[in-house]
C-alpha cells in the first residue's frame, strides 16, 4: 500500500510526490486519500479524467491499490506521461471486447511509462483475440507489469519504434506474449508462460530489435519468433514451448548468443519443428554463437524429431560456432541431428560441441561451406553426415567418436564421417574436401562421389 499526502484535489495538505492520485472506494480509500476516485463501475472514467487534466509534458499519475472495473480503453493520449500502479495488488480488470487491436491501456502518445500493474484480460468473458493487455506507441516503456489471461496479446506495439519492454510477467495470454513491429526496441528481462501462439514475436517489418535475459515457457508455438534486420537475441531462456525455441526466418545481420533451448516440442513428427534455435527460409549474415540447445522435439509419440540448431531454405553467410547441442537421439527414421543444416552457402561451421544426438552434424543440398573443429561424440548413427547434392564443401579438424573410441563401440549402421546420399535419393555428397579429421573407432565412409580424403588420423 502506498500513501500519499499533500497537494491540492483533494490528496491531502502535505508536500505532493506526483502530479495526480488515483484510488478505488472498493479498496477503502476517500477523497482525502486521492485526487480521483473510482467506484468500481466504469474506473475508465477516473482514469482518463486524470489523464485529460496533465500539463501537456505530462508528469506521474500513481494508481493505488485495488481492483479497478475498466470498461473501455484507459487511453494516454499525452506525451511524458507516467502512469503508475502499486504492484499486483492494483488490478485493471477488463470489462470490455474490442474489434480492433486494443489494450485495457492504450498509449497513443509519445515517451510515456506505464508500470507495477496487473493487468487481467478476463479472457473468460472477453476471448476475441484483439483484446491485448497494452498496446503502445513510439518510445514507450512498459515494466514490471503482471498481465494474464488476455485473449490477445499481452503487450502489443504495432508500427512503432523505441519501444522498452522491461521485466514483466505475462501468463495465460491468448495469443502472444510480446509483439513488437518497427526498429530498435529492447525486450528483455520477461517471464512468459502459456501463451497461445510465439511467447516474443519480432515481425517481419523489424529492424534492430534486442530480446535479452527473457524466460519463455509452455508456449503453443515458438518461444520467441523474429524476423527483419540487426537484431540481437542473448541469453534467453525457452523451454517446454510447443515449437522451435528460438525460431528466424528472413533474418540479415542478427546474432544469437548464449541462450539456453531445453525441451521444446515438435507440433508433429517432421523433423523441422520443435527445434532448439531453427532458421528457415531465406536468412543472411547470421551468427549463432554459444548457445546451449538440449532434448528438443519430443512430443506425445514421437521422442526426438527436432534439431539442437535447425537451419533449412536459402541462407548464406551463416556462422554457428561454440554451441553446445546434445540429447536428440530419434526414435523414429526421421534425421535430426545436434546440427542440422540444408541449403547453405558460404557458412562455417566452427567449435560446436555436439553429443547424444541421432547425426553430430548434417549438411544437405549445402555449398561452400566449412565445417571445422567441432567435436562429434556418440551419435547414435553419424558423427559427422554430408548429403543430398552437397558440393564444394570443407571438412577439417573435427574429432568424431562413439563410446570409447574402440571398433566395438559401432554397429555396421554407425559411422564416424558418411559422405553419401539419404535413403531413396540419388543426390549425392560430391566435389568435397575431408581433411585432417580425427576419426576414432571406425574410418570415414564415402558413398558419394568425386570427395577428397586426405591426413585423416584413424586410429
């Protein structure tokens, strides 16, 4: 609880702390307590009269504790406005469906804060998905809010810029957790848990988006989703989301670094879902560098059907180096790998440590790429695996074992390095480069054609 004494409306004689008190009589508080006073019925009103009556460079509106009924938008439509709860115990409780994308707040102006709310979307009574938990305008900042049960989004920025999304927790959303569209936002420091579709989804429109020190959980697709230019996703947490953990697609220029993919499911049984990080379609300039990506792809019958790091279509100029991705080892006849890799061109693939997976490293259809220096343990098929029309590539430096790195330790179906083709395919490994590879327990295996082989240590 906080109290506020002084000013002029009513909150009091003492010295004033803000421009503007709120309060609810359903709480206990008076007149003699706040500037404005809500009643339970209609709160909106209060809330928006308070708002009308800022200078016009806006200041602090502190909302106190209690349930407040909203039944159409509280809407900042002043600048430098800073509206402000007192924790979860202000609650703004919607009351109201919309038909277009709008929040129980709405900013709509410029430089505005809006903070220590709990925000319920009621989405029981309230389940179109427009209905979001705050949507904002440029250069907003939205923290330390507790938004749940919203048939929409819980924060949602469309067309917008700067915009700071900062340590809030967002539970039980009907759609997604976070959306941002427009350039240079920053995401970071979000608990989200249970959301219907992406927990953060960066839109394609995005330019230089940060998404950092976020935890995504139990979302119905992929924990955060982004698209666009320049952005940077570091050390996130997604785990148990049912999809790709990290999911880009029409990426140029970003970075992925040092987050953390545990657990998240396949939709179904085809091996480019429930991926740890996953890259599709056309992608540039990329760089995937330690992040640790373990048990992803599971689902209700099928154990393992994702990638650690999934990478498919078109990309170029891709860089996956220092990753850890262990523990998805198939059960079914699908390929997946602690890396897989289809359609790249001029990538490197550098100083992953890969173990307990079905293949260490697959690359399909794939040209003019580098993979060095990767350490591939105890595949339960291939370490290291070059297929399907790949060309032009360059094999060095790995280290490949099964168990203890003895003869016994394969089967006559587990390899160390297999250039050849996939099962019921004529396209072939071809025109590659395996060079100075340690190999234990079993040699190389060439099933393509025209491959260079050369200093290999077998032992």
């Amino acid at each position: 609880m906080a109290i506020y004494i002084g000013g002029t409306g009513g909150a009091g004689g003492g010295k004033r702390t803000c421009r503007f008190v709120v309060g609810t009589s359903t709480a206990g508080w008076t007149t003699k307590d706040c500037d404005y006073l809500c009643d339970g019925v209609s709160d909106e009103i209060e809330f928006n009269a308070a708002i009308k009556a800022m200078p016009l460079y806006g200041g602090e509106i502190v909302v106190l504790d209690g349930t407040y009924n909203i039944t159409a938008a509280i809407t900042v439509d002043k600048s430098y406005i800073t509206l402000m709860g007192n924790g979860n115990n202000t609650v703004l409780k919607r009351m109201f469906g919309s038909d277009y994308y709008a929040g129980v707040i709405i900013v709509s102006e410029n430089h505005c804060v809006v903070r220590d709310f709990q925000i319920h979307g009621n989405k029981q009574s309230y389940g179109v998905s427009y209905n979001a938990g705050i949507s904002s305008n440029y250069n907003t900042i939205i923290q330390n809010n507790w938004i749940h049960d919203c048939a929409g989004d819980g924060v949602v920025s469309a067309g917008s810029s700067y915009q700071r999304v900062i340590g809030n927790r967002i539970v039980n959303c009907g759609m997604h957790g976070i959306t941002q569209s427009g350039t240079d936002s920053f995401v970071n420091g979000n608990f989200i848990n249970g959301c219907g579709d992406y927990g953060i989804n960066i839109t394609s429109s995005f330019e230089r988006a940060i998404v950092s020190n976020n935890t995504v959980q139990s979302c119905q697709n992929a924990g955060i989703y982004f698209s666009g230019w320049e952005s940077i996703v570091i050390n996130n947490v997604c785990q148990d989301n049912i999809g790709d953990g990290i999911y880009g697609s029409g990426v140029t220029m970003a970075v992925i670094s040092s987050n953390v993919c545990y657990k998240n499911k396949a939709k179904t049984a085809a091996y480019s879902s429930g991926n740890g990080i996953s890259f599709k379609g056309n992608n540039s300039y990329v760089t995937i560098i330690g992040n640790t990506c373990r048990q992803n792809g599971t689902t209700s019958s099928v154990n393992g059907n994702g990638s650690g790091i999934f990478l498919g279509g078109n990309s170029a100029y891709i860089t996956v180096s220092g990753n850890t991705c262990a523990d998805h080892a198939s059960t079914s006849s699908t390929n997946v790998s602690g890396i897989y890799a289809y359609g790249l061109s001029g990538s490197t693939i550098n100083g992953n440590n890969c173990y307990n997976n079905m293949n260490g490293i697959t690359l399909e259809a794939s040209k003019s790429t580098t993979i060095s220096g990767n350490s591939c343990f105890s595949s339960t098929e291939k370490g290291i695996y070059v297929v399907g029309n790949t060309f032009g590539c360059t094999i060095t430096g790995n280290t490949v074992m099964r168990g203890n790195g003895i003869t016994n330790s394969y089967t006559a179906t587990q390899y160390t390095i297999y250039m050849g083709n996939i099962a019921g395919s004529s396209t072939q490994g071809r025109g590659n480069v395996v060079v100075g590879n340690c190999i234990l327990g079993k040699n190389y295996t060439d099933a393509g054609e025209s491959n260079t082989f050369a200093n290999n240590k077998y032992s």
